[in-house]
C-alpha cells in the first residue's frame, strides 16, 4: 500500500520510525520540509531530510533526536576558535554529509538527487524528497526584526515573541520530481506529528501541493502535534497562536483546512471530537504520545488502519 509522509522534525522521524516497521518501507514516500535549511560554514544542511534519513538508518543520535549518535564536535569548537558562529551544532561525522551534498549540489546535482544518493548510500528502503529543489526558508519576525529559522529556534531558544512567520521562495518553488505523482498514487498521505507552521506549513506553502492533496483519491490523515493545549515539544503552540490558530486540535485542523479527510488526536482530547467531526472530518481518538518504540509502531498502525 502506497504510503505518502509529509515530515519535518523529530516527532515525524519517531513516527515514521513506527511507521517502517508496520508497512513495507519501500512502500513509503517522504516528503521532507526543507524549510529549515541553512548555509553553515559554506555548506548546505538540510535539517530535516537528514533527521529523517538518519533515523530510518538507525543511526541518529536518540538523547537529541537529531544529528549522528556517538559524533564528537572537534571542527565546531575549532571554527568557534576562528570566531565562527558555533550555535548551530554540525557534528564532525554529520558534516561528511554536509560536505557530500554541498560538493553534489555544486557539481550540478539537485537536492532531490543528492538526498536519493545519500539515503540510499545508508540502505533506507523508503524515498525522501525534499519538497522542492528550490529554496524555501522559514523566517520568523519577532519584535526585534526578521530572524532565519534556526536563528530563532536554536540560536535563540524560541524565545523572542513572534509577530509573524513566512516561506520566503515559496512563491517561486516548484515541488520537487516525484512529489505530486507520490500524493496522486498514494493510498494513504499522513501529516505527521510535526509543527505544522514551520513543518509542514513550508510543505503545503509550495504551489501546487496543497492541490494535489485536495484532488488525491487517497485518504489525508492528519496527526496533531499539539494534545490538549500545547505542542508534545518545540514551538508549535507560540507559532499557531502566532498566526492566530487556537493551539489545539481545532487548531490544527484549522492550520489544515480543507485538506484532512482524518484527523488524529490523543486520547485526551477526546472531549473534542464532536466539535471536531462538525468540522466535516473523521476523527481517530488513539495514544498519540510515542515515549517508546512500541508507542511508535501502534500510533503507525491505527493511522495505517484508520482505525484504533
Ligand atoms: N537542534 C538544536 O536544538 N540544537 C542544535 O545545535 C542543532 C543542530 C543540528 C544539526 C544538524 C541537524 O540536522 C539538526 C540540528 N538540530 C539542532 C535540530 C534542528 O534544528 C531541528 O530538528 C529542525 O530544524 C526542527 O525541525
């Protein structure tokens, strides 16, 4: 069964992490937010893309969700003694990555085709497409001035107010080979747990997805990030309440409208499922916190299955 994943961060990687281990993974395309990316030190990190691919290698670093497990930092705290900036960071086996995807890109390859070779290179059953080719930025306006996304997210700690947030080349991106064909074929597109302002906002922001999403014959299953009132982790609830969502699962299917066919939410907001289902959407109440990998694997299952 053709599974479509639209992920960003690392509640996506946890869930599609379940997700490989109850369907066949070469039957799952990810469509990774590229968002998030940055030039750092002169190379190309793609955030996201590498944070699935390492952990559907098996390889990410568990304590923080993101990066190499067992990666030392010797070159960060060498450029920190350059005086570069040393927020963001680049392990020393995870900046191989970056120096082969910059090195790729700049002998004319896409993203799209360094990513293939890369996940490919680790034996991940499943595709990873960025969601274009062009770049797409995040960029998070606060009080003080326009910030880039991990400017506000790590270097920052999400902690300045946020007046508003935009995708700055959206308008002129185009989604990446492979991916409007992927949601057409797909039997199931699944949104998964991820912050869907900075996650899965710049997705849909490309021309076209949100099209594609809305013409599928495939059931689009949302799952929320944010149970109860706030987000299971990062800065979902500041980023929704910043563009006015309320931060709760009415809220995601607001940030979402028009586009689920199910939406996803955790036992404990059971208590909103009839006013969710007046929305017009299915709703699948199941335990939405994935604290292990058997979590992770039912939570993969009942949104495979519809069905808790
Ligand atoms: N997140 C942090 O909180 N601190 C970091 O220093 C950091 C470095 C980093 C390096 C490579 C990478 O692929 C991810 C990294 N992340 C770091 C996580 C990243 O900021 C977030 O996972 C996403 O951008 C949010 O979806």
């Amino acid at each position: 069964m053709k599974v479509v994943a639209l992920a960003g961060g690392t509640g996506a990687a946890k869930f599609l992490r379940g997700l490989c281990r109850v369907t066949d993974p070469a039957d799952v395309t990810v469509i990774g937010n590229t968002g998030d990316d940055l030039e750092m030190w002169g190379l190309a990190v793609s955030p996201d893309l590498d944070t699935v691919m390492y952990t559907l290698a098996g390889l990410v670093d568990e304590s923080k969700g993101w990066g190499l497990a067992g990666d030392t930092f010797a070159c960060r705290d060498a450029m920190g003694q350059w005086g570069q900036a040393t927020f963001f960071g680049l392990g020393d086996k995870d900046i191989a990555t970056h120096l082969v995807r910059t090195e790729r890109i700049r002998a004319g390859a896409s993203l799209t085709q360094v990513t293939d070779e890369l996940r490919r290179a680790l034996g991940v059953k499943s595709a990873i497409l960025p969601m274009s080719d062009e770049a797409v930025r995040t960029h998070v306006r606060t009080p003080d001035g326009w910030l880039a996304f991990q400017e506000f997210f790590v270097r920052d700690r999400c902690a300045p107010a946020i007046v508003d947030i935009s995708y700055d080349g959206a308008d002129r991106a185009r989604p990446a080979p492979g991916v409007l064909e992927a949601i057409a074929e797909a039997k199931v597109v699944i949104l998964c747990p991820s912050n869907p302002i900075s996650s899965v906002g710049p997705i849909l922001a490309v021309p076209g997805i949100r099209q594609a999403l809305a013409g599928t014959a495939a059931r689009v299953v949302a799952v929320s990030p944010i149970v109860g009132q706030a987000p299971v982790s990062g800065p979902a609830g500041k980023m929704m309440a910043a563009k006015g969502f309320e931060v709760s699962a009415l809220g995601v299917l607001a940030v979402y409208e028009g586009l689920l066919d199910q939406l996803v939410v955790d036992s404990q907001d059971a208590p909103l499922v009839a006013r969710l289902e007046t929305k017009g959407v299915q709703v699948l109440v199941t335990a939405s916190i994935m604290t292990d990998a058997e979590k992770e694997k039912a939570l993969a299952r009942a949104v495979l299955e519809g069905s808790s």
